[in-house]
C-alpha cells in the first residue's frame, strides 16, 4: 500500500492502453463515485452522459466491462441504463446482461446477522437510511444533524452490529455494515477464478470500500484510484474524477484500433 500518496497520475498510463490493445482486457469499475458524481439524493447519481456513452461503445467494440457496487444489482441497473453485467452487494448479488440475477448462499449465523440489520439505524430518519440484502447503510452526505446523531450513538450501534457478527465499513459520507464474507476483493476474486481470457484486469474505485478490490488485483491486474488528489491507497495509480472520461476515450481507442486491425 503506498503510504505516501505519491501515485503516479493519468500521465502514466500509457503504457496501459497498449496493453488493451494487444489482447482482451476487462474493466471492471465502482458506481458511486467513480463513474456517478455523488449526489445527496442517492436516487440522482447518474454518470455524465458522455461517460454512459463511452461505456456503451466500449461493449459493443468488444471490451469486457463489469459494474461493481455496493448498491443492489437492479438499482444499479435502473441508473446506468445499460445492459451490463453488475455485481451488486459488495458481490452477494450478480445480474447478468439480459436480467437474470443470482445470489450466493447465506450460512445460518449470516442468515441470523441479516435479521439484525433491519434495526441497526432505528434511530435515524429513514431517508438517511438504506437496507440492503446482506448489509445496512447510513448517509450523511450534507446532512449534518445525521452525522452529529452518529457520533452519539456510535459506541452503541458498534457493540450491537459487533455482537450480531456484523463489520463495519466507513465510506465517503457514510458507515455501512455488512456480513464479512461480501466485500469487492472477494467479488474480485471470484471475477478472476472464472475469467476464461488472459487479457489485462483493470479495476476503478474511489472510496475505501474499493481497497479491498485494489488489494485483491495485486500482482493479477492494475488498480486505479479516482481521486481529486492522491492518497494512502493500495491502487497502482490514481486519475483525478473528470480525468475518468478522458480514461474511457482512451480505452475506446484501443479497443477500436485492435478491431481495426482484426478486419485488416
């Protein structure tokens, strides 16, 4: 993990781009943040435009993509507009293009640690709370009188979350707690263990919720952080937020450049 935020920025990835071309890659990315500005009403958080076309171009050019997120898989869906395999739930949930969706088994503790999510945040408004399958949610992006309740009740939402086998996961605007076998560097784990091509991985993320997945490509793939400055992380490199169109510009070109070759 680089320690001193000195990762080298968007000038650095040249390199990346002509491995794109040379073979199959696969770009998996983060949502929120990433490839959707954040925006309090979580509902809003869609990409920019021209970053869901560029995603669109890169699929039907042939390059791989897979959306990894900690929302649920059809929320996530129902955002982006198009039809991509998602990861949904930190991994617990995976849609594939065309709509099926499938889930990985609970164990009876995970099954008994869900039960107890519904009530975690029982004390805040519910618009500031979001429940999911495997993991419970507080935000309190520009709401401040959330964050000041959080503070006050912090110790004890632990030691019940704790109890209940429960971790807890802080991200930018918010803490989550979820069931520990779900997280993005196992879901990335799972994408390698049945990934058929050899092509490059390259993963997207911004928050902390993403260095599980940075950790998990480690020596198997190049993890890039979207960042408006670098920081602790254990990314290979990182790209400011509005360097993420001008990523995906890139990537197009590379896979386009290849095709082209292909037919020649």
């Amino acid at each position: 993990m680089d320690l001193s935020g000195s990762l080298p920025g968007f000038e650095s990835l040249g390199g990346l781009f002509s491995s794109i071309s040379l073979s199959k890659p696969l770009l998996v990315s983060d949502y929120d943040g990433t490839l959707a500005p954040f925006r309090r009403e979580r509902g809003e958080a869609v990409p920019l435009p021209e970053v869901k076309e560029l995603l669109g171009r890169i699929i039907g050019a042939g390059g791989g993509v897979i959306i990894l997120s900690g929302r649920e898989a059809g929320e996530v869906f129902s955002l982006l507009g198009l039809d991509v395999e998602i990861i949904g739930c930190h991994g617990w949930q995976r849609r594939s293009p065309g709509g099926k969706t499938e889930t990985l088994p609970l164990s009876g503790d995970e099954r008994r640690a869900v039960q107890a999510l519904s009530s975690l945040f029982d004390a805040f408004p519910i618009d500031s709370v979001e429940i999911k399958p495997v993991s419970a949610a507080l935000h309190w992006r520009e709401r401040d009188e959330i964050k000041r309740r959080w503070h006050k009740l912090e110790p004890e939402i632990i030691d019940r979350a704790g109890q209940s086998g429960l971790e807890a996961l802080r991200f930018n605007g918010g803490i989550e707690f979820r069931i520990p076998a779900f997280s993005k560097g196992a879901a990335i784990e799972r994408i390698l263990e049945h990934r058929k091509e050899n092509g490059p991985v390259f993963y997207l993320g911004d928050d902390v919720t993403d260095e599980d997945a940075f950790l998990a490509l480690k020596g198997r793939g190049t993890g890039i952080l979207v960042s408006g400055s670098p920081r602790r992380s254990a990314a290979d490199a990182w790209i400011r937020p509005e360097e993420v169109k001008f990523f995906l510009e890139m990537w197009l070109s590379a896979l386009e450049g290849e095709q082209r070759r292909g037919e020649a």
